[in-house]
C-alpha cells in the first residue's frame, strides 16, 4: 500500500510538473506567433527615439524562448538593432531627437565607442540628443557625453573614476580543496592561466595591463573632452575626486553635466527640445518599435550582397564542447562556422564578406579550423574582419589572413599565444579516500590521468605540444600580416593591445566601426552601386531554439550569472572542465576593467 501511494503520487506530482511545463510552452507559443505578425512602425510627426538602457548588450539580439520565464530586469539588445536603429532615425524626418535613458549596460568600451560614433553622426542631422540618468555608470556617461544636453537628477550621481582591472585567483581555493593545475604555455604574457596558479598578477601581466587601461582611458578622455569642451587634464581632475559620491550640483560645476532635473519633468523639457507644446502628446519610439521602422534604402536589383558574419564569443570546436554552450551566452561554434563561410564561399551573389569578430578565443583547434576557412573565402571574394569589444588570442587567429582588419581604438586584441591545463586532483581525492590503480601496456597508455600529477615525461611532451601550437599561431599571423616571425614574436608572447596600440604595431590596419568595414569591403568588391547588406548566420527561429536549449543548464546559468555575476565564467569552467577543450588560445575568462 505504501509502495502505491508513493507511486501515486510521484505519477501526480510528474503530470503537475508536465502541465505548468506545456502551460508556459503554450504561452511562448503564442508569443512567438504574435511577435512575427507585428507590423511596420509607422512614425509620427515629432517623434523622439528612446534609447533604455538596462541589460547586456550582444552583438545580435539572440532568440530566447525561455526569456518570457524571467523578470524584465535581464534584458538583452543587439548591437546591430541599435545601430541600425540610430541610422534610421537619423534619415527619418518624422523624428526630431533621441533620448538616452542611461541606466546600466553591460558591454565592452568598444561597443559604447561604436553606439557613440553612430551618435555622433546622428548629430550631423541638426537633431538633438538628450540623455538623462538618476545614477551614471562610468560606461554610459561615456556614451551619454556625446548629447547635447546632459540631465542628471538633483540628488543623482555620476560615476567617474577612472579604469581599474582586478583578476580574480583561485590557486588557494584550489589548494583547500586538493586540486592542483598542471600549466603548459608560451608567452610571457599569456595570463589567462594565472588565476590558478598565483594569487596576484605577474609583472608582465601588470605590465600589460597597465599599458592598455591607460590606452582605453586616454581615448574615453579625449572622446569626452571633444563633446563636453572640458580639458582632459580636467577630466583626470574629476576623476580623482571621485564624483560618484559629490553633490549632483558639482558635476554641473565642473561641466560633466548640463542641468538638474526630476526623472518625472524630463518629458516636459524633451518636449521644449522638439518643439512641442506641454499640453500635447509626445510620441516616443523605444528600441523594439524602432526595429520595425522601415528603412529609407532604395531597392537593389543588382543581386549584389554583401554578407555581415557574426563570430561572437568563445571558441568552441562543436556545441556540446563548452560548459556555457547551453546558458545565455553566444558561441562560436567552429564545425558550424566552417560550413556557414563555405556556402557564403560558393554563393555567386555575395560579393564581400565582413567578418564581425567579438570574441576572447578559446578553443585553439577551432581557432585553426575557421583560420582555414577564412583562408579558401578570401581566394573567391574580399574579406575583411571587424571586430568588436575583443577580437584576442583565437579571436585573432581567426581574423589574421583577412585582406583588411578594422577595429575601434578600444577593442582589446592580439595576446598571440596558448595555453594547455590539466588538473592533477591527487590532494582531492587522497583526502576524500580514494584511491586508483593502473594496469597498461605501454609508457603513455594512462596519459591524462587526473588523479595523479604528470610524470616528466608528460610533461615534455605538453610543453613540446604547446611549443609546436605557438609556433603555427606565429606563422599564421606571419602569413596573413607580412611580417616576419621574429618581428611578430615580440609583440605576440600572449600580449594584449588596445586597437589603437595594435595598429601602429601592424596587427590592425584601420581603425573604425562596422561601417568603416563596409565601406571597405564594398570598395574591395568593386562595386560600384546596388548592393544589399545581409547579416549572417540566419537567426534561429524560436522553435528550433527552444529545442537546442537546455532548460536545467539554461536556468542554472541564468540564476548563477545574477547571483555571482563576474565570479560565474570561470566557476563554471572549474565545474565543467571535463567538457572544456584541454589546448585553449583565449584571453582571461574575465578581464575586469571596471
């Protein structure tokens, strides 16, 4: 009888969860059915584009069929809706201003740089730009400085301060617990490896870090000097008083802001700004009715195309191959790049290809297998790589043989070198009582094995493996950027640079945006009018994402990513690593510049 009713109710409790799990299903369902029936915006006369900010910002806006699940506070923008969202506004007539509503966005100084120049060139319409905030992050008033005027609430604040990087290490945690990694690399800069095996930076590592904070920070001063007519060296001033915590009234005095305003009067005085009359209504357009907005492009007829291909976030060799392959982050998958740039490798009608490259790298034998396929495209038609916040270590392999590299003054790039971890967890398990054994018919037959340390003769053969990846990581970027390898070695080494730095190095040949890339690659093809720019890979469709998802994995990563925030990256690599590539050309899991 007990058995009965445990089994009853394991079978009621299994058809409960069943029906809240098709319940929510249905919901996105029809979700998904609504949004793809959603008509053109139509713009009205006086209108003002609102720019919200308050979530993460990626280079495309993913399809994401659990999203309806979770609270409006995690919100993700695509950086190309933005972007194409500003250049419509700027060719609409109907719209007279943007508004920034400046509260937090997570991205990199490139992408801010990126949205601040189309800003700057939505200006060059006669329109204004007004951003407010209640409280500024250092990133958004950065961006917000490009306004004409800069609102701030009355007992509001402005974070400005300066950059700071601070690496996270894990080496006595690992020591608590028994587990001990066992590191192979080349370059005296190559730190992604130094959280686990140290407990501060190395020289070199400050080093470099030092050099490219500074690089990011004197390009952020001089952006904002120009668009606040305030002096860099005023600027430094502010920023070492620390104007998070003085009265709203000082960041007046000293020009970082316009005036003080309540968040509640700001329509009012948008509404002065585009001539409008108090009484009347104000039609505002956010983002997601901004994209529905029907750009103002003549038709194409010619059959031209110029294909935009995004390459966003971590190297992996297959799907299944990262521990964060199944949460909320973009991967770049190489088994599926190589045949997305062979079909655009064999379709007639693409003329130019801009590879979008936003990525830390990551797994090294995927770095070299989209290397080649970046390599047979570029012998049917021009290539040319932006890159995005970062575009470093196999973010760089994959980009090195492009005819023309673009990048913003602030994208972090280079740090040419690899790496290999292998935990030896001995201590671990020796203190948890477990003990192994080996039978093998030959020297290396065991190779890998975790609960033991690596002999010597392991060892040497790492190292050499490793030697061997660096040494084909030089000749590729050798190849690809004529210079030589001796030239190259010592400005690789695992060395990040700033786009800026990295240009006068010979690594980036322009500096610029998406649109810089375009026009190049449109010059390249010798086309000389009618031309379509199509963005690739398609975007899934929301039922085939919802069957790639992962729900358990899905939930986890969206959970722990908002309860421990920077910390998440690399405690899902320790947890995972079983599942990580062992060889890996990739920066830091996180940088840190805050």
């Amino acid at each position: 009888m007990k058995d009965f009713l445990k089994f009853t109710l394991a079978t009621i409790t299994g058809i409960i969860v069943s029906s809240v799990i098709l319940f929510f299903l249905s919901i996105l369902v029809l979700f998904s059915m609504a949004s793809t029936t959603e008509s053109e915006t139509i713009v009205k006369k006086n209108s003002i584009m609102m720019l919200d900010l308050q979530g993460t910002l990626y280079e495309r806006n993913p399809e994401d069929p659990l999203s309806l699940l979770f609270s409006d506070d995690y919100i993700v923008y695509g950086l190309d809706d933005i972007l194409s969202s500003i250049k419509k506004a700027k060719e609409n007539e109907n719209i007279k201003g943007i508004y920034i509503q400046a509260n937090y966005l997570t991205c990199g100084y490139s992408s801010l740089e990126e949205i601040r120049d189309a800003l700057q060139d939505f200006k060059e319409s006669g329109k204004f730009i007004v951003a407010y905030a209640d409280t500024y992050t250092q990133g958004l008033y950065y961006l917000s400085s490009v306004a004409d005027k800069v609102l701030l609430n009355p007992k509001g604040m402005i974070e400005w301060k300066g950059l700071a990087a601070s690496p996270i290490f894990y080496k006595d945690l690992l020591d608590k617990i028994g587990v001990e990694m066992q590191i192979f690399k080349v370059g005296t800069y190559k730190s992604a490896v130094e959280p686990f095996i140290a407990t501060e930076m190395s020289p070199a590592n400050r080093e470099q870090i030092t050099v490219y904070l500074n690089s990011i920070w004197e390009q952020i001063t001089k952006d904002v000097a120009a668009s606040r007519n305030i002096s860099v060296d005023e600027l430094n001033t502010a920023a070492d008083r620390m104007m998070l915590f003085q009265p709203a009234e000082e960041s007046v005095k000293c020009g970082l802001a316009d005036t003080l305003i309540y968040k509640n009067d700001v329509r009012n005085y948008l509404k002065r700004m585009a001539g409008i009359d108090e009484d009347d209504d104000l039609p505002v357009l956010g983002l997601e009715a901004m994209t529905n907005v029907k750009k103002n492009v003549p038709k194409d007829k010619s059959g031209n195309i110029v294909a935009v291909y995004y390459a966003s976030g971590e190297i992996i060799d297959y799907e299944t191959t990262s521990p964060l392959a199944s949460g909320t982050e973009p991967m770049i998958v190489a088994s599926e790049v190589i045949k997305d740039l062979r079909k655009l490798k064999e379709d007639k009608n693409v003329k130019a290809v801009v590879l979008r490259v936003n990525s830390p790298g990551g797994s090294a034998y995927g770095s070299e297998q989209i290397w080649y396929a970046v390599s047979e495209l570029k012998k049917e038609k021009p290539v040319i790589v932006s890159m995005g916040d970062y575009a470093a270590s196999g973010g760089y392999y994959i980009s090195c043989n492009a005819d023309t590299i673009v990048a913003e003054p602030t994208t972090l790039t280079g740090s040419i070198g690899i790496f290999g971890m292998f935990p030896n967890v001995k201590g671990l398990t020796d203190k948890i009582g477990l003990k192994f054994d080996v039978v093998k018919t030959n020297q290396y037959a065991d190779f890998g094995t975790l609960g033991r340390p690596m002999n010597d003769g392991e060892k040497s053969l790492m190292q050499m493996y490793v030697n061997q990846g660096y040494d084909l990581f030089l000749t590729r970027c050798s190849d690809g950027r004529d210079i030589s390898k001796e030239d190259l070695d010592k400005i690789a080494q695992g060395r990040v640079w700033t786009g800026s730095t990295a240009k006068e190095l010979g690594l980036v040949d322009e500096l610029g945006g998406l649109d810089k890339a375009l026009e190049i690659a449109i010059n390249k093809a010798g086309i000389e009018s009618g031309y379509t720019v199509m963005s690739y890979p398609a975007p899934k469709g929301f039922f085939e994402s919802l069957m790639e998802t992962r729900p358990d994995n899905y939930v986890k990563a969206r959970m722990l990513s908002g309860k421990i925030g920077e910390y998440y990256k690399p405690f899902s690599v320790l947890e995972n690593f079983d599942k990580c590539e062992r060889i890996q050309a990739r920066i830091p899991f996180e940088l840190n510049i805050q």
